[in-house]
C-alpha cells in the first residue's frame, strides 16, 4: 500500500466520525408547521393592533381582508390614503403592505415600521386567508 492510501484509509473514518458527532451536538432546527399555522403565530405582532374577530382596535380587523377594498371596514377611521387607494386585498399585496406599510401605501396612519422577513410575511398572508 503506498502512503496515499494510507493517509486516505485513516482520514475518511476520522471525518465521518467527526460529522457525526457535529451532527449529534448541532441543536436541532425547529421545525416548520405550515404556513397556515406558523402565520397564526407570527400574526401575534399584528394582534396588539389588529383583531381577527371583527372587532377593531387601533387598526381594523383583518378577519375577511383577502378579497376587501382597503379602508372598506364600515365604522373605521382610516386615513385619507388607505380611503383613496384601489387596492383589493390578496396575498400579493398584503405582503408588499406587511414588508413596508409607508412605502406600499404613503400617507397611510399605520404605525408599522415593516415585517423583513418574507417567510413570515407570506404565512401571516396564509393564515389571514382562512378567515372569513
């Protein structure tokens, strides 16, 4: 045997042994639910303003938003921006008003500075697309 095979004889046991111990050490990731549920907890930022049971707070209820005008919630006190804009409510555009509520709709009242991350975005998007 020449010194090569040696070497690499002893070297692939001793890195198969040191990526299972990486691995038995490595915390566990946790794991994802669905979209559905995971926005239902990541909606909790949303809930210290805004209900899913119809009833508003500082900002309307978001229970029934996918497929309603923005500022069409009966009763609210919206701002003149969110009372003048076309917009219809899907996912696309809640998400793009999550990600940036001023920059999405200027002028609108909502005390947001923005959700960065787009996963949670789009479950929030998921879960509020199951109520009616």
């Amino acid at each position: 045997m020449d010194t090569t095979s040696i070497t690499r004889s002893r070297t692939v046991p001793r890195v198969l042994c040191l990526i299972a111990a990486a691995l038995l050490v490595a915390p566990a990731l946790p794991a994802r639910a669905d979209p559905v549920t995971d926005g239902k907890t990541a909606f909790a930022v949303c809930s210290a303003c805004h209900s899913v049971t119809g009833a508003s707070r500082l900002g309307p209820p978001l229970n029934g938003v996918i497929g309603r005008k923005a500022g069409a919630v009966a009763g609210f006190n919206y701002s003149p921006a969110m009372k003048r804009a076309s917009v219809v409510w899907d996912a696309a555009t809640l998400e793009q008003y999550i990600a940036n509520p001023q920059k999405a709709m200027p002028g609108n009242r909502m005390p947001f500075a923005g959700l960065q991350d787009e996963t949670k975005r789009a479950d929030i998007a998921a879960y509020l697309a199951t109520l009616p």
